[in-house]
C-alpha cells in the first residue's frame, strides 16, 4: 500500500500510527514527524516515476532489438480449443484448463 501524505495523514493520525525508524520515533502529528513521512512519500512517488521512465524507454527500443514479444498468452495451444467464444466460462471449463474455479463466475 502507498501513503499519500496529504491524504492518508488524518487516517494514520486518527490511528495513533508511529513509524520507528533507526530507533527514532516519527509521529505524523508533530512537524517533524510530518515533514519525515511527506520526504518519503516523496521518494516513493519518484521511485515510481523512475521505474515509468525506464519501462517505456526500454519498450521503445526493443522492437529495433526484435526481444519485444508483449503480453504472452495464459493459455497453451492445446487449451485454447477448448474454449467457445462469447459463451460463459463453467467452473468445470477451469478445471479442465487447469486454473482455479474458485476464480470462475
């Protein structure tokens, strides 16, 4: 779960929620304890972004590179037979696929 410090800071402070870092004590209710936890969260979003910036520049240069195959199908070229379009999916179709039919409608 990611904390918004602006917007989850009234659910942490209504919770008594403290983060014990290093052996330090950090209290979304006083200043400090605020200015630590909107750093993090802070770091976080930029983490984030870094990781955005990476995952599209790596898939704009992997079709030069012919390594960019997309999303592989779930399903085996032996299971994809089995199924019938537009028809509703059975729990006992998940069991024959191999998937959990805790899962099915």
């Amino acid at each position: 779960m990611i904390l918004s410090g602006e917007r989850d800071r009234p659910e942490l402070m209504a919770s008594g929620a403290k983060l014990s870092l290093g052996g330090t004590l950090h209290d979304p209710a006083d200043p400090m304890g605020r200015m630590f936890l909107n750093i993090l969260a802070t770091f976080a979003e930029f983490e984030i972004d870094l990781l955005r910036t990476r995952t599209r520049a790596g898939m704009a240069v992997a079709p030069a590179r012919a390594n960019f195959k997309g999303k592989q199908p779930r399903l085996t070229a032996g299971q994809r037979p089995h199924l019938v379009p537009a028809a509703p999916v059975r729990r006992a179709d998940h069991r024959r696929l191999g998937r959990d039919p805790a899962t099915a409608p």
